[in-house]
DNA sequence: CTCCAGGGATGAT
DNA sequence: ATCATCCATGGA
C-alpha cells in the first residue's frame, strides 16, 4: 500500500542515530514497528509499505466503521501505524521554523531537511541506549541486531527474516555471562538489571509516560546504567519529550567549538542550562539536527 | 598499531 | 559540586 507523507525524508530519519535496526534492502528499509514487520520505500512524498497480512490482524482495529471490509480495515490500520511510528502528525516545518536563527543551526537545518524524531517503543529504546555508552553507532547497531536474533521472534517480510527487539521478560531471563557474549560488555550487567526492573513492574515505563518531564527523568535515571544522556534520549525517543536535549560527545564538541569559540571555563552545567534555554521548546529537535549534521554533514562518502 | 565511541558508577578532591 | 578512573569492544 502507499501513503502520503511530506515533509518526511525516510533515509535521514533511519540513519541519523535515533534507531538502530533498520537494514536497507534494495531501495526499501525493512524493519520492525514494535511487533510488526515492514519494509517502507521512498518515492517523493509517497511511502510504499510491505507488511504480511497475518501481522495486521493483531493491530487494533480502527475506530472508523468500515462496514465490515476486513482488507479496508487492515490498510486503515497499517496506515495508522506507520505514520504514528514515524511521526507525521507533527508539523516539521513550524518546529524547524521554531529553531534559533544562528548559522550554525541554519547550517544543519539545511542539511536535515525531513529528518523527523519518531515515536519507538518504550522498552526498546531504554535498552538499546543502555547498549549504546562509549559505542559508536555501527557497533550499536551490531548489538541490537545480537540482542534480536539470538532473543528476539522471528519476523519475515519480502523474503528476508527480520527480528523484533525482545520483551524485557525475555531478557530478565537470561544470565550476564549469555549477554556477554553479545558483545555488550560491561553494559550487560546494567542491561539485566534494568530488565528484571521492568519485567517486574517496579519499573512501569508505561505509566511513567503520565509524568511531567522532570519526574520522568529521575524515575529514568534510576535505572542501572540510565545517567542524564541516556533518559534524555528515551524521553526524546519514546515519550515525544520534545525539550529533551541529550549531550553526548558529539554535540558536546559542537557546542563548544561553534556556541563557546576561544573560551575555557564553560562546565558541563553550564552548557546544560544554555541548552535549555537557547534551543528552548523543541530542543531535542534541534539537537539531533546538529547531531547529524555533525556526523555526517561533511564526509568524504 | 593507536585513538575513540550517542556514558555511567564510584570514589577522591 | 566538579574531576579521575575504570569499565569492554570494535570501527576507523
């Protein structure tokens, strides 16, 4: 089926390190939407999407009668999934509109056109970003495809097997010498404890989403291995945090170099509350477009 | 080979 | 409150 999504630009908004599981086969990106498995292909401001007919029927149906059309009924739900994933109810241009007139952000801007902050699963993305510290993105996405295949279900689509992200449950039922040997490191540990939390529910990551941000960070960062960075990126990525600005190495070095030029003495709070302040409402947005630009702005590729 | 990566926890100033 | 160190692993 096809949808209509503008302002959208599915490479950018795949490969700017928000998400780490998306494989590109031939033109299209196929990949799991929590459960179900989808590829999605790009043609102007068209999407095509593939998804197995006996995936759609777990959907939720749609709450507009279709008079019993059970194939208009899966299109409707497909449809309404796939633009909640990627975020197309959200006005792009006011938000980009919204950021700070400087060059720098005018530079990025510019170079993320399309680049929209998707809605991830919750527990998926906490765990993927506990994976993710002092690991460049490559390697992050190695360990998701690890964690997947070894602990994740089986999914195939256009010929290829996909895998979802495994339940929290599933990983709480493992030992930290098994998820070693995925290649996590020291953050196997953290990754297991953070699992047993929520597969308990002492960690309701679901009810937490009624939080105001503040309460939501400190619940997050709580967890073994969740500091400031990483809560910032799952309040960004999975609760539609907007203002949530993560500073990792790389938006740390591009804010000092083009934001604080020739001066020492600016701390990591002080660089926390200009964040705050200067990029405002949408910071998070504006974040991950220095982030990317920074990147992969000027490569040689 | 060396350097570094979407950091966090802990302990010492 | 800020700084130093350690933690595993692999890409560049």
């Amino acid at each position: 089926m096809k949808i209509i999504a503008p302002d959208f630009d599915l490479e950018k908004t795949l490969n700017c390190g928000q998400v780490f599981h998306w494989q590109k086969i031939g033109n299209a990106f196929a990949g799991t939407i929590d459960q179900l498995p989808i590829s999605v292909e790009q043609h102007g401001a068209i999407l095509k999407i593939h998804a197995a007919t006996r995936e759609l029927d777990g959907l939720k149906p749609s709450s507009s009668k279709r008079s019993g059309n059970v194939e208009a009924g899966r299109r409707d739900a497909l449809e309404r999934v796939v633009a909640r994933y990627f975020a197309l109810d959200y006005p792009l241009s006011k938000i980009c509109a919204a950021f700070p007139h400087d060059p720098v952000m005018t530079a990025a801007r510019d170079f993320c056109r399309g680049l929209r902050i998707i809605r991830q699963p919750r527990w998926e993305c906490l765990a993927t970003f506990i994976t993710s510290s002092m690991k460049q993105v490559a390697h992050i996405r190695q360990i998701s495809l690890t964690l997947r295949k070894r602990y994740g279900e089986s999914k195939p689509i256009l010929g290829h097997e996909i895998f979802a992200f495994p339940s929290a449950e599933r990983i709480a039922t493992l030992t930290e010498p098994e998820l070693r040997t995925c290649a996590l490191g020291y953050r196997a540990k953290n990754l297991l404890a953070t699992a047993r939390l929520v597969a308990t529910g002492d960690a309701d990551l679901e009810a937490w989403s009624k939080l105001p941000d503040g309460e939501l960070r400190a619940r997050l960062c709580e967890l073994p291995g969740v500091g400031a960075k990483v809560a910032n990126c799952v309040m960004l990525f999975a609760y539609e945090r907007l203002r949530a600005f993560p500073i990792d190495v790389w938006i740390e070095r591009t804010l000092r170099q083009h934001y604080f030029p020739r001066k020492r003495k600016v701390t990591a709070q002080g660089l926390r509350e200009f964040c705050d302040r200067y990029f405002g409402e949408h910071g998070g947005y504006a974040q991950q477009y220095l982030f990317h630009h920074a990147r992969r702005g000027r490569r040689a590729g």
